[in-house]
C-alpha cells in the first residue's frame, strides 16, 4: 500500500521536499542572513501550514480558531526563550549572524509530512473532513509549526528592533 501512495504521489510534491530538505540542511550551518530572508522562510511556511489546513478544512471554525490558538500559543512560548548566544545583529548591515541549527529542517519536514500525511489520509477517507477529533488535532500541529516558525522569526525582529532603536 505504502509503494501505491508513493507511486501516485505527484512528482512536484516529491521537488517540494527535496527544496525543503535542501534549504533546511544550509540552514544547519551557521550563516550571516539578511533581516528581510528571516522573515521570508516563516512567511512561506507559515503559508504552506495555512494551505495545508485550507485544502483539507476549508473555512471551517473550528479549524481555524485551532490553527490560530496553536499558533500564537507555541509564538509566544518560542518568544519567551533566550536565543542561541552566539547571535548576532548588526544594525550597519541589517544582517544576523546565526548558529547553525537543525531545527528549521525538523520544521519544514514536520510541515511537509503533516501536509502529505493529511492528504493521503483524506483521499483514502474524505469523511475525516468531518471527524471532530481529526478537525481539532491537525490544525493543532499545523498551528503549532506555525507558531515556532513566527516566534523564532520574532524574536529576531525583536533584536533588530532593539539594536536599531540603540543606534538611532
């Protein structure tokens, strides 16, 4: 069953991941990034995260209240934790030099394998559509990543912010 899912598995679903992987393993070594390409990668995923729950929910309430609570939950958590001491910003260039990390690869792997898990499973049963449960638990994940992805995103804003107020 598994080889019949990945066979019929469209072949840009697979470019997507191998893109995914790709940005994700550069992102493991420490780099010297702009403030606008810190913000761009939460942008597209938090955009992925948002076309995951549309395509499998819709407009529904309950979805969206839960992609959203998720979602400014586990920010602000994010928010709340010290960054990596090697950071650094410098406000001449408005470039960060950041730590390699693994953890945007996990995030855009639980993303990707949250969004291709969900459709595999809504097109082998379209009536999970409905299921409260299955209604509440994957806009729950799919907040969450979101919200990580924003609150690390913020927290360097939160940086720049603070060091061009100093300068100025």
């Amino acid at each position: 069953m598994l080889t019949d899912i990945f066979l019929h598995t469209p072949r840009w679903v697979w470019i997507v991941f191998a893109a995914l992987v790709w940005l994700g393993a550069k992102q493991m070594v420490a780099n010297t990034v702009s403030l606008g390409r810190t913000t761009l990668m939460p942008l597209v995923m938090v955009g992925l995260s948002i076309s995951g729950l549309a395509s499998a929910f819709g407009d529904s309430p309950t979805a969206l209240v839960a992609w959203a609570a998720a979602a400014v939950v586990t920010a602000t958590l994010v928010q709340q934790r010290a960054l990596p001491a090697s950071t650094r910003y410098d406000a001449a260039s408005r470039r960060f030099h950041l730590a390699g990390s693994a953890v945007p690869l996990a995030l855009m792997m639980g993303i990707f394998l949250t969004k291709y898990v969900v459709g595999v499973m809504m097109a082998m049963q379209p009536g999970l559509r409905h299921d409260a449960v299955f209604t509440l638990v994957v806009p729950l994940i799919y907040g969450a990543f979101s919200g990580i992805f924003a609150g690390r995103a913020l927290r360097l804003w939160r940086v720049a912010i603070h060091a061009d107020r100093a300068v100025a």
